[in-house]
C-alpha cells in the first residue's frame, strides 16, 4: 500500500518530502481526531496522515454524520473539517459542536483562497489545502495548546 502524506484538490497523491522523519515521530499522548470530508480520496489521504503520525483517526463522510458520532459525548480530542461539504458546511459544523463541546478544537480545510478570511473570522483554525503530514502535525499542536 503506497504511503499518502500529501494530497490534493483533485485527489492526486503524492509522497511529502518530510516523510522519513514524519514515521519516527512519537507523540506525548494519543490524539483520537475525526477527518470530515464528503471527498473520499482527502477523507482517506489525511486519515491515513494522521496514523502515521501515531493518532488514531476516525472518518465521516459529512457534517451529519460527524454530529451522529458526537452525539451524546465527544470521542475526540480535534476535528478536522472541509468548509464545503454537501449537507452541513465545516463552519456550520464548527458553530454547532463549539456550542456542546466548547474544549474540542475543529480545524476547517479548505482549498479555496477566497474561503480562508471566513474561515479566520470565524475563530477556527484554518488549514489551506493542500498540506503535508508536518504541517498538519503543526496545526493540530496549535489547535489543542489553545484549547488547553
């Protein structure tokens, strides 16, 4: 199975310069994040990002369907969402688990530079698409130090 640290818009993948060093990383703690993309070829690629970093990853291939496997309680520590998805929008999706769940950080992707300022505005942390395993690595020790 070919390892996918970078991927793109339009699915292609291709292999990170970093990836040496991403496979010897050892993290302080087990992070469980949740990857929420209606594209299967990203949800895929940065699921299997966050393995490789030594998180465990779960999926959801919408908005609702990440709001069914928080409900009742959390399993996560960080989500990481697409801003446009079919049903309900990564910042929608941000605004409604930031009610319930105020100390889980969401991460919203995006691959669209005219998205980043409403990202930005909306208080969450942006990640441009497309983006490497250490950048990702960054953007979620950043995400979780400010929720701490």
């Amino acid at each position: 199975m070919e390892r996918r640290d970078r991927f793109h818009p339009d699915g292609a993948i291709a292999l990170a310069p970093g990836a040496a060093r991403v496979q010897r990383f050892k993290m302080a703690r087990t992070i469980r994040a949740l990857v929420v993309d209606d594209n299967p070829a990203v949800r895929e690629a940065v699921t299997d990002m966050l393995v490789t970093l030594g998180m465990k990853a779960g999926s959801a291939v919408s908005g609702r369907a990440a709001l069914k496997l928080c409900a009742g309680g959390c399993p996560f520590d960080v989500i990481l969402a697409d801003v446009v998805m079919g049903d309900i929008g990564g910042i929608q999706l941000a605004e409604t688990l930031r009610e319930v769940y105020p100390a889980v950080p969401v991460i919203l992707m995006t691959g669209r530079d005219s998205l980043i300022d409403g990202v930005i505005d909306t208080g969450d942390m942006p990640l441009y698409k497309p983006f490497g395993a250490l950048q990702l690595m960054r953007v979620i020790n950043d995400a979780l130090s400010r929720h701490d």
